[in-house]
C-alpha cells in the first residue's frame, strides 16, 4: 500500500474526464490535479514547447510527492510521453488515440479522428494510425476552437452543437461511422456530437487510461490503504477562480484544496 498521491495535469479542464473516472475506479486515492492553464491550450504549441511545460509541470507534482502521473493530455503525451518516461522515475500513463478500437468497430469502414493540430502532427498519432488504421478509412479532423469552447463552460450550448457540426459534418457526409475523441476536453462534448450526429458511435478513452493507471498501481501494491479517504488537490497555473467555474459548468464540485 501506498498513501502518495496521483498527479494529473492537463492544460486545463480536459484531463477533469480521466480525473472523474479515476476517482470512481480508486475513491480511496488522493489526486494532484494540475490545471496549466496559464500555457491554455497546448494544441496549437509546438512540441517542443509542450514537451517544456510538460517537464516544469511533473518536477512540480513530484515536489508534491506523487506516486504516477496521468498525462491526461493527448498533445502533451503525443509530444512528451517518451521523454517524461525517460527522465523521471515514477510511471507514466498517458493518452492514446483509439484508433484500433475505432477501425474495429466501424461498420462503415470510415473513422473520424477528432483532435488537435498537435496531437495529429505528432509521432505517437501517426505511429498508432500507421499500425491499426489499415483496417479503415481514416480522416483526421482538427478541431480548431473546441478546447477554448469546453474550457469557457460553453459545452452543451447551441454554439457548441454549432461548432461540432462544422467541424465533423464533411467527414460524417462523407460515410464515416464513427469518431475517435483524440483530446480530453472533447469528452464533455459528446453529448453535442450525439445530438448533431445521433448514428454515429464515439470513442473515447478517458474511461480506460483511468483504468490503466490503477491496474499499474494495482501490480505495483501501491493502491492507497483501505483506510485512507480520497482527496483532490489542486494546482492552476493561471486563473484560479475561473478554473473552478469551469470545473463547476462541467460537473465537477470545486471543493479542491489548493495546493502550495
């Protein structure tokens, strides 16, 4: 057993859909949730400077004694994954695209992959896409503007059934069945994808790199006693009141105790 806690960062509310379902797969693990939202968003960055601010964000959760990191970040673990793996001595589980699943399940044979300008210029994307995506037709779709949308609260609201139907209709006309969410802020977006595109079937996976993480602390006994009440703390690079307002818009009680 190992009462440390669970760093997770994102740029900002994104990684809150991994957040949820770790603390419903561990409720008993306390969690260091790191918000960078003064470098909000990392998409459109270049990876080098991803790959910078995901480095100062883990020397700062290691400060806090962490346990693992989640890089509940498709761009930061797309630029940075590899490298964090290498330098720091503490695991990683980062986001991939679920492009096997996707390719698998699709009956039309054409997948939608939704996501960043960063994610899809990245080594991991392209990696996973060249591996699974033979198996189906694949078009990336960059979503220009949906991260500022999520991170504003604005999910749920006509403007963001608007800017998903700009974004994926061409590729829905085009016979693609199914879309891969390659960003985690995307997750609070289904709702509106669904309502625009009500066929399609949507792969997300929040629910699994949840998973991951305590199946790694779960082969490494490091799972919190059984005696240990869950907690989050939270750090926000930029604006902190506005961070919980988000958080609150998306679901999520921000009862956080900052931490120092």
């Amino acid at each position: 057993m190992d009462p440390r806690a669970v760093g997770i960062f994102d740029s900002g509310a994104g990684g809150l859909s991994v957040l949820g379902y770790f603390r419903g797969f561990a409720p008993r693990e306390r969690v260091v949730y790191f918000a960078d939202t003064a470098y909000f968003p990392y998409g459109p960055r270049p990876a080098a400077e991803v790959r910078k601010r995901s480095f100062a964000v883990t020397n700062r959760l290691l400060a806090s004694g962490v346990k693992l990191i989640i890089v509940a970040c498709n761009t930061a673990s797309a630029a940075a994954i590899e490298d964090l793996r290498g330098a720091f001595p503490v695991p990683f589980v980062g986001m991939v695209p679920g492009v096997k699943p996707a390719a698998s399940s699709s009956k039309s044979g054409r997948v939608a992959i939704l996501a960043t300008p960063g994610t899809l210029d990245g080594e991991l994307y392209a990696r996973v896409v060249e591996e699974f995506g033979g198996r189906a037709a694949i078009t990336s779709v960059a979503g220009t503007g949906l991260a500022e949308l999520v991170e504003r609260g604005d999910a749920g609201t006509p403007s963001a059934q608007a800017a998903v139907r700009g974004a994926l209709g061409p590729a829905i006309a085009a016979g693609a069945d199914t879309v891969v969410l390659g960003c985690t802020h995307y997750h609070f977006l289904t709702a509106d994808i669904l309502a625009e595109f009500p066929g399609v079937s949507i792969i997300d996976t929040s629910q699994a790199v949840a998973r991951r993480a305590v199946q790694v602390l779960s082969e490494a006994d490091a799972l919190a006693p059984a005696s240990q009440e869950g907690e989050l703390d939270l750090i926000v690079s930029g604006d902190r009141k506005q961070f919980r307002r988000t958080m609150a818009r998306l679901g999520f009680a921000p009862a956080a105790v900052e931490a120092t």
